[in-house]
C-alpha cells in the first residue's frame, strides 16, 4: 500500500466517526410554492442535490464536507412573485451543539445576522419553537445525523393546518408559566 492509499483509507475510516449531517423536513401551510433564492455556508453544504422548490413537502438535506468539520450555513427561498420569504439558518459542528431556527415572511432578514445569533435545538419531543412565520421541533438527534421539522405557517396563523398541530402551537402560544402550580385544561388537553 503506497502513501495516498493509507491516507486515504485513514481519512475514510475517519470520516465516519466525525460525519455530520442535517435534514430538515418542510411542511409548508402558506398558499405559495418557495423557489430556491439562495445560500452561504460557512463549512460544509448539500448532501446531494440542492432542493430547487418547496411545494407542499421538501426535505433539505446537508453535510459535512471535511475533516474535522461540521455542516453550518444559510439557504434562503422566495415565492415566485416574491412575496413571501424562507430562510433557515443551521450549525452541526463537530463539537458542540446543534442549532436552528427559520423565518418566513414579506421581508427577507438579515440572514447572515440571523445565522450569527441561531439558538440551540431542543430535544425530540420538546415544544415547537416559534419565530416570524415558522414553527420547528427536533425529530431525531444523533451525534453524526440531526432531524428537524420546519413548518412554514400559513398567513392566517393556524386556520390551515391539521388539528393536532393547531393544538400544539396553540399550547406552544399560550403556554403556562413553569411557576404555576397546575396544568390548565384547554380543548387540545391538558397544557
């Protein structure tokens, strides 16, 4: 075995035990189709092809592309008349946590500030989190693979989305103090 057989074989061996990899599955409730506007990523990018249009569904697949480096960037759609705006912001470094968060609106953000400033994921099964048109929870979290749900609000809030879905971001809204003492009942159960 010459010299670039062992280090490429290390490097293989290697990158498997540093992998990271983000996907971020879409839902989208507002009445427009997203075009793909653009991106920035600060180390490494796509998993495979770049998702051209978000209609309905769309699964936003990311990872990373060196050594000793995460998956960490900005990728940003419109509709086609350009009223309406997507942009999420994500970091799956190597050795810290997972971040995320997203937007939608009129305006398009700031996004490299936006990315500057992105918040730490929850745990599966924690409470959606919200901001500016979206909503998000954490699917799956592994060291080497992170699953996200985004979910692009309708403009109307939650007229056009399933009822348990309704539900959770209605307890995620109106969510009790954690000094209350005990769970409010409300129709979507206890919060």
């Amino acid at each position: 075995m010459n010299l670039n057989e062992v280090l490429a074989s290390a490097h293989s061996a290697s990158a498997g035990v540093f992998a990271r990899r983000l996907t971020i599955s879409v839902e989208n409730h507002a009445a427009v189709g997203f075009d793909f506007g653009g991106e920035w990523f600060d180390s490494g990018g796509w998993k495979e092809q770049r998702a051209g249009r978000i209609d309905e569904h769309a699964e936003l697949d990311f990872e990373n592309k060196a050594f000793l480096k995460g998956v960490s960037g900005y990728v940003y759609y419109h509709s086609t008349d350009n009223s309406q705006t997507l942009v999420v912001a994500f970091s799956s470094p190597v050795a810290t946590a997972c971040c995320f968060t997203a937007r939608a609106g009129k305006i398009l953000p700031d996004s490299r500030a936006l990315w500057g400033r992105v918040p730490d994921i929850a745990r599966p099964g924690a409470a959606l989190r919200r901001a500016d048109g979206c909503a998000w929870e954490t699917l799956e979290l592994q060291d080497e693979h992170v699953v996200m749900r985004c979910i692009i609000m309708p403009a109307d809030s939650v007229a056009k989305v399933s009822e348990q879905l309704a539900c959770r971001l209605r307890r995620r809204a109106g969510a009790a103090p954690r000094w209350q003492k005990a769970p409010r009942a409300t129709a979507c159960g206890p919060r």
